[in-house]
C-alpha cells in the first residue's frame, strides 16, 4: 500500500475530534450505498420488462419478415425459398396477407388490421401461449375462423361465445367505385371468431387472424402474400439469425426487404433503448448530489487536518502527496458506498429473479415484478459511481492549495 493510500485509510477510519465528520462520512456512504443499490435495482426491473415484451412481441413478430422493396404484394416462387426450408436454423416459414380493413360485428363497426395465415403458422403460432377464451383454431371443416385481440374484441363485443359472424370489407381493386352504390365496390367475407388472445395493448386492441384463403379472397389474389415470415429454431444466436438475413437478402436481391425483429419495430426498440438510457442518466444525476455531501465531509477534515498537513511537510511530504491522501480518502468513502450498494442490489436483483417475492399489483401477465440482472448495468453502475466519487473527491483540494 502507498503512503498516500495508508495515511487515508487510517484517516477514515480513525475517530475524528469533531464527531459531526464522522457523521457525515457515515451518511454520504450511506447515501452513495443507496444510490448504487437504487441504480442496479432499477436496471435490472427495467431489463425485466424490456425482455418480457420483447417476448410477447415474439409471439406476434417472427424472427425474420421479407417483404417486397415496392408494392403490398408479391409471389413466393423461386431457389431461394427452397434453401430458406433446408436450413437446419429454420423451424417454419409462413405466408401471410396483412392488410387494414373495415369490420361489422352485431351491430358494431371499426377498423382491424387482419392477418391472413397459412396452415402452418395456425399449426405452430406461439399465439395459443397467450389465449383467454377460446381454442386458437382457423378452421372448423370448412367454415373460416378468426382469432381476435383481447382489445378489439372488447370495443366490438366480439366473444366465441356468440354464434354471430364478423363481416370485413375492403375495396374491390378489380371494380370501380360506384358512387350510386358504393356496397357493390366492396369485397366482403364472414368468418366466426374461435379465440380473443392477449400480446400487449396495441396487438389486442387492432389485429384479428384469419386463414390466408380467405384474405385471398377480400383482396381478390391468387398466390401473392404480402410478406413471408421464418421462425428460426430455439437455440439459434443474434449472429446466425444476422448471418441468415444476410444471406437471405443477397439471394433475394434488392427487390426485397428482409428484416429481422428489431427492424420490424424500430421505433419501439429504440424508445426502450432511449427509455433506459434516461433512467440511468436521473439516478445517475441524484447520485452526484449525494456525492457532494463528499465534499462537505473532505472540507471540514482538511480544515481539521491542519496540524497533521504541517507535521508532513516537515517530514518531507510534498504537495502533491498530501493532495493525494484526502483525494484517496474522500474516493474510499465513495466506493465503501458502492460496494456495499452493489452487495445490496445484486442481492435484491438476484432474489426477485429467481424467486419474485414482491408481487405485481392487479392483473398482470406475470404475477412477480419481472427482473433480470445484467453485468454490462453492474460494469456501467461500478464506473459511473466510482468515477463521480473521484471527481467530487478532486474538489476539495483546492483549499489546501490557498492554505
């Protein structure tokens, strides 16, 4: 140990002769605990619900979506698919016609966003993981089916219940409009609701599913999609799926979009990343006006020091190994805050995660606050606290300089 390094660990630890500067010592590690604690806890919550949605928005977006660069349709024909299903990474592949429609339900009318699918996403959907009434099935024989969001299905009283159809109209792109008797330019198909499931507000309060035969039939195709989707099996890394893309995109060409989850809700990832990036830079913001008690502290222990600072310039001690020692001293007081602060929220974090003892309130997807501790928030809370517990440590110094 240095000698700057020894003098102030005996200077913190040693009974002071005003007892208010042990006070404060006390209550600004305290305060730089609490704050290190609050980070790594908040973090983590956040990271919990970060990932939950991410999940649930799983079972809505696949893991890669091609789409055509120009227009709302295309047909899949060609090499390429056929490698995609050779992949061993892939575990499906779905086609599907999305579209914003016009629906009437026992009166009710609105708008939906209806998907049609093909006979292997109603095999294979992570949907029937999310049901609330119902069985998440498109077909009973030959009669359609749809499954609707818990949202839409609530504003047009829609249950499977009812024996009523759910009528949807969209545009005739084959005839013209007929303002005499604008029906006649609509295309029209009922289907009978199966399953209201639940994703998240937004999915449950606009999207409906029904088979891809009768979306066919409203838009008047006849082998086009709107987009393919692939789901890739469990286990795959971000760095095969990104290596799939890529190849998937340079066999397409560039009249095709490939896009993997991020990508297929860009705005939203990003505002989850802009979110937590605020949350840190607030508590980060109330740790630096905890540190300042820091500075309090440092002040009056160099003021009281003043003998002592004499004393060692008389044994030979130069400036800058006396700037040193209360540097060292005020930064020991701000990482005694964080170690113990990390013990804390690691601890806390650790035990939500593994046994959710704090509830959520109501009714919610998960019945524990969601929590998942992440090294890189322990890396990013170790480097911010210790880094403003050195630079408020720094400050005080100037008043031994005016001695």
């Amino acid at each position: 140990m240095s000698t700057a390094g020894f003098i102030a660990r005996r200077y913190l630890f040693a009974k002071k002769s005003h007892n208010v500067i042990n006070i404060i010592s006390a209550i600004s590690a305290i305060g730089m605990a609490v704050g290190t604690a609050a980070l790594i806890i908040i973090l983590s919550i956040y990271n919990g619900f970060d990932s939950l949605i991410k999940s649930m928005m799983g079972n809505i977006e696949p893991d890669l979506l091609i789409t055509p660069a120009e227009g709302k349709s295309f047909i899949p024909e060609g090499e390429t698919y056929d490698w995609i299903y050779d992949q061993s990474s892939v575990l499906n592949m779905c086609s599907v016609i999305e579209e914003q429609v016009f629906i009437s339900y026992d009166g009710q009318q609105g708008l939906a966003y209806v998907k049609g699918v093909d006979w292997i996403y109603e095999g294979e959907s992570p949907i029937r993981e999310h049901l609330i009434e119902g069985d998440f099935t498109l077909h009973r024989g030959d009669v359609p089916l749809a499954a609707v969001g818990a949202g839409l299905a609530y504003q047009m009283g829609i249950s499977p219940r009812f024996v009523s159809p759910i009528h949807i109209y969209f545009p005739s792109r084959t005839r013209r409009i007929s303002l005499a008797n604008p029906a006649s330019s609509l295309e029209s198909i009922k289907v009978w609701p199966s399953c209201t499931f639940s994703i998240n507000s937004d999915v449950d309060s606009r999207t409906m599913i029904i088979p891809i035969e009768k979306m066919r039939e409203l838009m008047e195709y006849t082998d086009e999609v709107s987009a393919i989707e692939i789901r890739v099996t469990e286990g795959t890394t971000a760095k095969e799926i990104a290596s799939l893309q890529k190849e998937i995109s340079e066999r397409l060409g560039p009249g095709y979009k490939v896009k993997d989850r991020f990508q297929q809700n860009e705005s939203l990832y990003k505002m989850m990343k802009y979110e937590k990036a605020a949350i840190y830079m607030i508590l980060i913001f109330i740790i630096i006006i905890i540190a300042f008690n820091i500075f309090g502290c440092l002040s009056m222990l160099i003021i009281e020091k003043k003998d002592d600072i004499r004393t060692l310039q008389s044994l030979g001690a130069t400036d800058r190994l006396i700037r040193n020692i209360f540097v060292l001293e005020g930064w020991l007081i701000s990482l005694t805050g964080l170690a113990a602060g990390l013990v804390v929220g690691i601890g806390f974090s650790l035990l939500q995660q593994h046994f959710g003892f704090i509830k959520m309130p109501g009714s919610f997807v998960v019945q524990a606050y969601p929590v998942i501790l992440s090294g890189w928030d322990i890396l990013l809370t170790v480097s911010g606290v210790a880094l403003i517990g050195y630079i408020i440590a720094l400050l005080p110094v100037h008043i031994y300089r005016k001695d």
